[in-house]
C-alpha cells in the first residue's frame, strides 16, 4: 500500500525539524532540508511498517497538499495589565 503523508518541516536555530501530523510518534531532524526529509522518509517507512507488522490499525491520511501562508496580525501598541 502506497501513502501520501503530510510531513511538516520546522526550521530550529541549528537544524531542521520534521513530523507527520497524521502518524504520531515518527520524528526526525537534519542539519539541511533535505536531510531531514530523507530521514524522514526513512523513519515513516519503519514506522508504518511496523505497525503493519504489530496488525494495529493504519493512519488515516488524508492530505493532498499543503501550504504555507502569511498573515499579517497587527498588533495593539499599549499593554494594560
């Protein structure tokens, strides 16, 4: 069975970061991107295959895309206690 997984990639002061909203647990961090994702790729490919193995039921994956979007919030000038 083939997935489609949603991976989101965090960028920390010294790495990168990486988790799949839909498969709790699997994590991984890189020095670049593209380490990241490759061992993230890596670290889903043991996961599921472990749960696959242990009979538990699979995620429900349901993403088709993603995007990152920029919002702009004002913020108020005064601070009251």
């Amino acid at each position: 069975m083939r997935y489609k997984v949603l991976v989101v990639l965090e960028k920390a002061p010294r790495n990168y970061s990486a988790y799949a909203p839909n498969v709790p647990g699997c994590i991984a961090a890189g020095k670049t991107i593209e380490e990241t994702l490759e061992l993230m790729q890596e670290a889903l490919q043991a996961h599921l295959e472990w749960m696959a193995q242990d009979g538990d039921l699979m995620p429900e994956i349901s993403a088709v895309d993603a995007h990152v979007l920029e919002i702009e919030v004002s913020t108020p000038t005064t601070v009251t206690a």
